[in-house]
C-alpha cells in the first residue's frame, strides 16, 4: 500500500508539471537570471547583474514577433560608470537635480539602465539583444585636445559587470 501511495503523488506531481504548474524555476526571468553568457562564467547573470546595477527589477514579456524576452531595470550611480571608461572626462548623463558645476552632486546621482536578453525559441539559451546605450556614452579627449563623443561597447560594459 506504501509504494502504491508513493506512484500516486509521483503522479499526481507529473501531472501538476505537465499543465504548467512549477515552481518557477522554468520561468524566462529565472532562466535568465540563474544563466550565464558565453565568456562569462564566473557567475550567473543574476548575481552579476544585481550585484552591479541597483533597484533591478526583472520583467519578461512576448515581443509582436513571438519572441521571449527579459527586461532588466536598474539604476546605477554616475561615479561608477565612470569606471567603465576611465580615460573618459565625465558620463554623458542629464541633469535631473540641476546640480550645475557640482562633481559630488553629478558622480552621486542615479543613472537608470536597461538590458534585454532574448530567450530562445527552444528555451535552451538566451543572448543580450538590447540595452539603453545612453548611460555608457562619454566623452572622451584626443591627444589634439579635441573632445569626441563615444560609447562604451558592450564587451566593456560586461567586463565592468562581471568584474
């Protein structure tokens, strides 16, 4: 009568798993967050992620074309992305606070970012596909003097994540 017991709740829990009903560990978020990208396998996206980027709030939805994607929504303080790029003169960000001439002001302020990583069609796998590029462009002054606008690659910006 035991074992016959033990095959009723073995089946009775395949059946739960078979109409969707998990624990969450299947969910796109999780996929991506518990995941790691090639090259990057120190940590887990999640850990990295959250370790770098303040407030992250995680979303998933479908795209118009079917596809799965991860929203992460964070902020990060002005003076740390400065490390990015540290020969950059300064982060090209707005100035909500007015803070005018005040380093201390503009290196404390928060600067919000924004990744999208697309889930494969399989659910095997996932990619960055999209982030705001706004929080990671600089400026930047040649050897002429002359300063110049750029923004950091992503292999840059995942270096300082994961590192």
């Amino acid at each position: 009568m035991r074992n016959g017991n033990i095959l009723l709740v073995c089946a009775a829990l395949i059946g739960l798993t078979g109409c969707g009903v998990t624990s969450g560990l299947n969910s796109p978020i999780d996929m991506v967050k518990t995941g790691m990208l090639p090259g990057y396998n120190a940590t887990t996206v999640g850990k990295a992620f959250e370790g770098t980027f303040q407030n992250a709030q995680w979303t998933s939805f479908v795209s118009s074309k079917g596809a799965t994607v991860v929203q992460l929504n964070g902020t990060i303080k002005n003076r740390e992305i400065g490390k990015i790029m540290p020969n950059a003169l300064m982060p090209l960000i707005s100035d909500p606070q007015n803070c005018g001439n005040d380093m201390n002001c503009l290196l404390a302020l928060d600067v919000p970012v924004t990744f999208q990583f697309t889930v494969a069609a399989n659910k095997r796998s996932f990619e960055i596909t999209s982030y705001d590029e706004t929080p990671f462009q600089f400026q930047l002054v040649g050897s002429s003097g002359f300063v110049r606008r750029a923004s950091a690659s992503l292999n840059h910006i995942l270096a300082f994540i994961y590192n």
